[in-house]
C-alpha cells in the first residue's frame, strides 16, 4: 500500500510539476504578445505623429507661398493707378466697398405662338392652311336669317353648332331619327359645315338610307377642301362612310376605291386595310360566280 501511494504521489508530482512549466510558458507567451502589440502601438503612433507634423509643415509652405511677394520685408506700398482711385488687386488698402457688386440673376421669358395644325412647320402647307381656316370662319358666319319658320325657336336652337352637339347627343343614345333632325336643322341654317353632312351620313348608314349616306359623305368631301392635315381625320371618315354605303349596295368596287382612298390618307390604319382586303375577296368572288 505504501509503495502505491508513493508511486501515485510521485506521478501527481510530475503533473504538477508540469502543469507549472506550461503554465509559466503561457504566460511568458502572453507577455510577449502584449511587448509586441505594445511596441506596435507605439510605432503607429510615432508614424501618426509625423504624418501630422508633415501636414502641417505643408500647410505652412501653402500659406508662405499665398503671402504677398516680400510681405514683412518690404513696406512700399502699390500705387495707385492714374485715372483710378483704387489701387492694384495686390495692395493692402483694397477696401471691401471698392469690389463691383455681383450681377443679379435674372429669367428670360420666350413666348412662343401655338400653331393650329398639328403638322411641324417644316411640313405644313402655310397658304393652304391659311385658305382652310378662313373657309371654316366664313361658313360659321353664314347663318340664313331668312327662314321664317324658325322665328319660334329659342338662341341656342338657332345656332348650328349647338344642334350638332345634340345630334351628336342623340346618335349616342342611339335615337337617330332625332339626330338626323337636328343635323337637318343646323343644314338649314348653315349648310356650309362639313362636319354636319359627315355626321349626318352615319346617321343614314345606321337607318339604312344608302343612297342619302352617299350624299351626305360626297357633300362632306366637297367641303373638306384644301387638303390639309387638320381635315385628314373627318376625309377619312367621310370615304369609309361612302365606301360602306356603296357596298351596301352591293357596289363594290365603287366601295374599294373609297378605301383605298382613305387609306392612301391613313395608310397605318389596321380596320380599314382589313375591311379593304375583305372587299376585294367580295370582288374576286363574286367575278368567279360570274
């Protein structure tokens, strides 16, 4: 028993003893990585420390070389320039109320005037242009004073241009009895207006007078004259009205050649190619059972 117990005590000696030595390692170790980091420290302070002090021998030299030319040197003053009552831009006496004051900003307007066509002006036919506008100024001055029956009527009934918005009101509703009406109405007062004749024959068309479609578009076209771009929409629509109506009437070839002239206005227009190509299906077969 007593042999065991010093075997055990001189092996817990031995692990002591060693624990000792790593532990003495350890710290040795750790001493050393803090004199490491701590010289490390010092050494980017040091650098710091320097990089200030070049910052400011650098900024000094700016500043000497800014200063006025043989500035603590020399007392001779500039002098001034004859004819001014100033001196140089160098001088010390330079008073700040001798500098020109600053130029006020300023905004420029430029109106320009609006063009009534929506072509550019590169594009536009100006004398043609100017024609159209002075045909649509006189027809809205041309109201027939003489008809008698109408002396009844209140203001508003009598102007054309309101009865062809409520035309345009009943041809909504789908009343087209009423439109064709008031269209005839506003004929009768003015019948200079292209747009009343147009509106008229899709009247017709919904009422199936062809024959009366095909007046009215015709009558629109004759006044729709020059041919400018701001009347390109309402030609449009008065060709497809009378080609609708011709084929209706089973006239189909006079129905294409509308088309294709609506379309040499409106050459984009998917409906109207489509509606033109169908057309020509019409034609070729109905040459076939011929």
């Amino acid at each position: 028993m007593k042999l065991e117990e010093a075997e055990r005590k001189r092996i817990e000696d031995l692990k002591e003893k060693e624990r000792q030595k790593v532990t003495k390692e350890l710290e040795l170790w750790r001493k050393q990585q803090k004199d490491a980091e701590k010289q490390k420290r010092v050494q980017k302070e040091g650098e710091l420390h320097e990089k200030v002090e070049q910052l400011k021998e650098n900024k000094k030299e700016k500043m000497n070389k800014t200063r006025t030319p043989n500035e603590g040197t020399s007392k001779t003053r500039l002098k001034p320039i004859k004819g001014h009552g100033s001196y140089g831009m160098f001088s010390e006496n330079l008073k700040e109320e001798q500098l020109p004051a600053p130029r006020s900003a300023a905004t420029i307007k430029i109106n320009f005037t609006s063009r009534v066509f929506p072509t550019a002006l590169r594009e536009s036919r100006i004398a043609e242009e100017e024609e159209w506008l002075r045909k649509q100024a006189e027809a809205r001055r041309t109201i027939s004073a003489d008809l008698s029956e109408l002396e009844d009527l209140k203001e508003d009934e009598k102007n054309p241009d309101w009865l062809k918005d409520k035309g345009n009101k009943m041809f909504a509703t789908g009343n087209y009895l009423a439109a064709v009406n008031a269209y005839n109405l506003a004929v009768r007062l003015n019948n200079k207006l292209p747009l009343l004749y147009l509106n008229r024959a899709a009247c017709h068309l919904k009422l199936r007078n062809l024959h009366k479609a095909i007046e009215d578009s015709s009558k629109a076209l004759e006044l729709l004259t020059p041919l400018v771009p701001d009347n390109e929409n309402a030609r449009v629509k008065a060709y497809v009205r009378r080609g609708t109506a011709f084929c209706q009437l089973e006239l189909y070839t006079e129905g294409l050649q509308d088309y294709e002239a609506a379309l040499k206005i409106d050459p984009k227009n998917r409906t109207i190619e489509e509606d033109a190509e169908k057309i020509r299906h019409l034609i070729q077969g109905t040459m076939q059972d011929s």
